[in-house]
C-alpha cells in the first residue's frame, strides 16, 4: 500500500498554487462577462452570477481538501490508498 501523504505537492490534483490560479481565471472571468452586460451582452450578469457560484464550489472543495489533510495528519482517517 502507498502512503498517500508522500505524494508530491506539484503532483496533488489541486494543490495551493493550482487552485488560486483558477480561483483567479475564474475571478476574472465573472467580472469579464459582468462587464459585458454593463455593456449589452445578453446574459452577462447571469454568466457572472454563475461563474461565482463555481468559484464558491471550489472553495468548498478546497476546505474539503484541508480538513481531509488535517484528519490525516491527526491519523485520525487512513492514508493508504487500499
């Protein structure tokens, strides 16, 4: 079995700099759309409204991802892949 706590941050599917980086793209891309309704684009704020509710599900995934980091630190879940 491997202990998945030796994984690699560069190598976690989501680790500290991946995850502000979309938090970020996304970011920028609401305010982009929210713009873009100012300006007339059919649906701007809406795609704004939506994009935001993505970033706070990946906020939520995150505080997942830190609690289950936590809990395994504590041993308190396994940290075998098996």
């Amino acid at each position: 079995m491997t202990d998945i706590t030796n994984i690699q941050t560069a190598e976690f599917p989501l680790n500290f700099e991946r995850y502000n980086h979309l938090m970020d793209e996304i970011r920028d891309a609401a305010r982009g759309f929210e713009r873009l309704g100012v300006m007339g684009w059919p649906g701007g704020k809406d795609l704004d409204r939506r994009l935001m509710k993505i970033r706070a599900d990946l906020l939520g995934v995150w505080e997942t991802i830190q609690e289950t980091e936590r809990a395994m630190r504590s041993s308190t879940i396994p940290k075998s892949d098996g």
